[in-house]
C-alpha cells in the first residue's frame, strides 16, 4: 500500500528580510519569462525594483547575492544555508559565468538571508557548497571550476579557519555534479568525457561525438584514482530519452548527476537523460539493477515515477529521496516535486511515501537535491527555480527563500557548521553629525560573534571601550561619541569572551 503523500500546504506572504536587494527586475523578468503568472504570485502583479545592494562598508569587496525570503523560518532545524549561487543566464560555450561575477562563490547564509560566509570567486563558479566530515573533523567542500559550455575543474576541502586542507583532482575532466567524502579518505566524483562512436542508430553520424558519464573514487591524499566506471560500458543509447545533437556537437546521452554509497557499500548512481537510477557493483562495475527510465528491473507505482531527476540518497530507513524534475527543457511548465520512495524486495515494486511541493508549483528545468535533516524534515534546493525551501515532518512550509538577483544554485543544504577565521575582524568609521561616529565592523565566517565593542584611544596600543552593540548581522553599525586617535572593534562570544579584534584605524 502507498504509504501517506504529504503535499504542504499555503506560503505565507512575499517579506524582504534581511537584505537590501539588488536585480529584482531583472528576476522578475526572468520568472515572467517562464512563467507570467507565476510571477505575479511570487512577487504581486505591482512588483517594483528591488534597490541596488550598498556594499558593506567594512567590507566593499563583497557582494554576496541578496537572499529574499518569503517563509520566515519557524521551527526549522539548527545550523546554517549552504548555497552555491551562479547567474544560468550565461550563454553556452562562455569560458566561465560572466554578467555578475562578484556574487559567484560559496556562500553560507543564516535564516534571515544575512551572509555568514561568502568567497568571491574571479573565474567560473563553486557548486554543492556543504559540510562533510574529513579525517574526523568537518569541512567544507565545493566544487569549482567550469558549468557552462565545458567541463574541468577541481574539488576543494576547507578547515574551519577557510584555509584550504586538500585539493582533489579527477583523473580527467572533473565535473560539478557530485563530491563525496568517505570515511576511507577517498573521494566519490563525477566526470564526463566525449568519446568518438557510432550514432547510426539514434540518427547521427557513423563516428559521433558522444558524452559518457564516468564515476570515480579518488584517494585524496595521493590523487591515485581507485575505482573507475563509465556510463557507455554499461549503458546503451537505447536507454536515453536525450539524443539530440547539442550546441556544443555532441550527444550527451547519460547525463550523470549523483552518487551515493548504499547500505550495502555499492554505489547508486542517477542520470538525468535516461531517467534512471543505476545500483552498480563497486567491485566489478557491473550493473545490478535499474530503477526507472526504459528498462527498469522493478515495477514502479504511477505516482512514485520520475523523470531527469537529481540527487538520488538511500536514507537509513531505507528509502530513497530523490529530486524530481519531471523535464529537462528549459521551457518547461511541469511542476518539480521532491520525493520519498520505498523499494519493496519481496514484489519488486516501488512506491511513493511521501512528497513535497509548494503552493506555488515551481519549475525546475535541471539542477535541485533533497536533504534529509535530522527531526524528519527536508530541506529542497530547487534548481533552475532560484530558491530553497524546509518543511518539517508534517509537510509543513517552515522556511523558503530565493536568490534575490536572478541567481540559482544547483543543491542547497541546512547544515551545522562552527568557524573562526585566521585572519582579524574588518572596520570602518564614518564622522557622523552632533559629534558622533559610527563604526561598521565585521568578520567574514565567524559564526560564535554575539557582540560587538568599540575601543578607541589616543594610540593603537591604548584603547578603551567606548560602545557595544549586539551582532545584527553581517556588519553591525555602532554610533559613539566622535574621538579623535584610533578605533578598533573588539569581536566577544555569548559569555563576554574575546574572539578577536580588528586592527585599529585612525580617526
């Protein structure tokens, strides 16, 4: 028997919180494009301009895209947003994203879309920015390198001070869809690669250029390449529902996009362009069964069908998540959904538990993941759409926010992640009327600052607290009496203890 389909319910209305936004039209313009009436009920049929972003002052070097968030959070699970944010504006065969470079990077954000953390990336993009475990101790990981009209990159392991612990490369053309850490030290990583073969039967040339997705684990500390499978040793065309030429003169037929380790120590891969889910021997390389798409082994339920879909995890109870996109057209009006299945043993059949969408319907031409948190909730990153969104174990909408600039992500998490950076705390002063000042001060990453306190004094080695003021979010204003020497700000935990200061400044 299907078991219970939790469908949440209504959105709370459209706030603009923490954030001075910025390309709101050009978002606006954006999601009209897709779909007009969609937009209207996002954002009102009256919808003006978000005002251009102010870079922060003691920061003017980043700009970290604006978050909108339209489900304040309530009762969402502990820890921070994780997104990767790119413009997917750019056109095919750029050499990296152009338009708004300076909001591409890892970025972490907290519920109320203020910046923890954010690297401003010069060149090509980071994706599937999150918290995994290394040697121990958690890190953060990404990938960076190419996305749009070309593959390469590398994968990157970050400590808790955002120095760079490991540099993974693939042995060969790295690429963004998956970055999985093992307890072996080892690196679970996707690849695509162009091979010259014959496409006579789906129509193209007798020595086509086709793509083929490659799966391989990679031991970190030697680069040594462990285990390596490739999608056209395995898997035919004659499974592909994606055969067309593309822009760049190949057939990207598999379209590989996620691997995960099931109980049992094999690996579960999915392809977007076959619609299916490979459980392949991590031994032989041998396929021991397919899940959906044109050959699937197991019977499934018309309402527990999936088509392009993203991110596939076997949970502990044994289900499965996955993303559903349900097309891979840009110009798609199919409503994405995140879902629950169960694989029944014994009838060979699956089956839908539960699923998750919004009021809104919302499209998702590629890209999305759903992640299992720990009380029984998800958190679902919605792809091409823009924005992310947590619901709790009753299917209830508990938070959902967008990228405020056109931006979108190709996964989203909420994770716990705990940080002091190597380097000082940042401040600016600004004279202000009636013989005041006001002192900006920040620190990029830090995550246990609850106050901040201003010193000033005759010599950068003889201050003396002057104002304090409770952390209000990436940068906090602090106004004091006008003083004439040197300013510093002084970073304190909860309990009042010092975690650092930044250097001080002539008034």
């Amino acid at each position: 028997m299907v078991g219970l389909v939790r469908v949440p319910g209504s959105e709370s209305k459209l706030t603009r919180r923490g954030l001075v936004a910025a390309g709101g039209a050009a978002l606006g313009a954006l999601l009209a494009a897709r779909s007009p009436a969609r937009a209207d009920a996002l954002f009102g049929a009256d919808s003006t301009p978000l005002a251009a972003r102010s870079p922060y002052r003691s920061r003017p070097d980043l700009q970290p895209p604006p978050i909108i968030v339209a489900t304040p959070a309530s009762g969402t699970a502990p820890g921070y947003v994780f997104l990767s944010p790119f413009d997917i504006t750019a056109k095919p065969g750029a050499p990296s994203i152009p338009a708004s470079q300076s909001h591409v990077g890892p970025l972490i954000v907290d519920s109320t879309g203020e910046p923890v953390w954010f690297l401003p990336l010069g060149k090509g993009a980071a994706m599937g920015l999150r918290v995994q475990r290394f040697k121990g101790k958690p890190v953060l990981t990404w990938f960076e390198g190419a996305v749009l009209g070309g593959y390469g990159g590398h994968y990157v392991v970050f400590d808790g001070t955002y120095h760079r612990l490991a540099l993974v490369e693939a042995g060969g053309h790295g690429d963004l869809h998956e970055f999985l850490l093992t307890p072996q030290h080892t690196a679970l990583i996707t690849m695509y690669e162009e091979i010259t073969t014959d496409l006579s039967s789906i129509g193209g040339a007798a020595n086509g250029r086709l793509v083929e997705g490659i799966v391989q684990e990679v031991d970190i500390a030697t680069g040594r390449v462990l285990f390596e499978w490739r999608s056209f040793d395995h898997v035919g065309l004659d499974e592909s529902f994606q055969t067309e030429v593309t822009p760049a003169g190949n057939v990207d037929y598999f379209h590989l996009n996620s691997i995960d380790i099931d109980r049992d120590g094999n690996l579960l891969v999915s392809a977007r362009h076959t619609s299916a889910v490979y459980k392949i021997d991590r031994r032989t390389g041998a396929v021991i069964w397919r899940l959906g798409g044109k050959k699937s082994d197991w019977l499934v339920d018309r309402n527990a069908a999936f088509a392009f879909q993203h991110d596939v995890r076997r949970r502990p109870d044994g289900s499965i998540t996955l993303f559903d996109n349900r097309t891979a057209l840009p110009t798609a009006i199919v409503a994405a959904r995140g879902m629950r299945i169960v694989l029944h043993e014994r009838t060979v059949r699956v089956s839908l538990v539960e699923q998750w969408s919004t009021r809104v319907p919302r499209t998702a031409w590629a890209m999305g993941n759903v992640q299992q948190l720990d009380d029984g909730g998800v958190f679902i990153g919605w792809g091409t759409d823009g924005s992310f969104s947590e619901f709790g174990p009753d299917g209830r909408l508990r938070f959902d926010a967008r990228f405020g600039d056109g931006s979108v992500g190709y996964r989203a998490y909420r994770l716990n992640w705990q940080a002091r950076p190597s380097g000082a705390p940042a401040i600016a002063v600004v004279p202000g009327g009636a013989g005041t000042m006001t002192v900006y001060a920040s620190w990029n990453g830090a995550t246990d600052v609850a106050r901040w306190e201003v010193r000033t004094g005759p010599r950068p080695d003889n201050v003396q607290a002057v104002g304090s003021s409770s952390r209000t979010g990436f940068e906090t204003a602090i106004t004091v009496p006008l003083q004439h020497g040197y300013a510093t700000a002084v970073a304190l935990d909860a309990q009042g203890g010092r975690l650092g200061a930044a250097a001080p400044v002539a008034v």
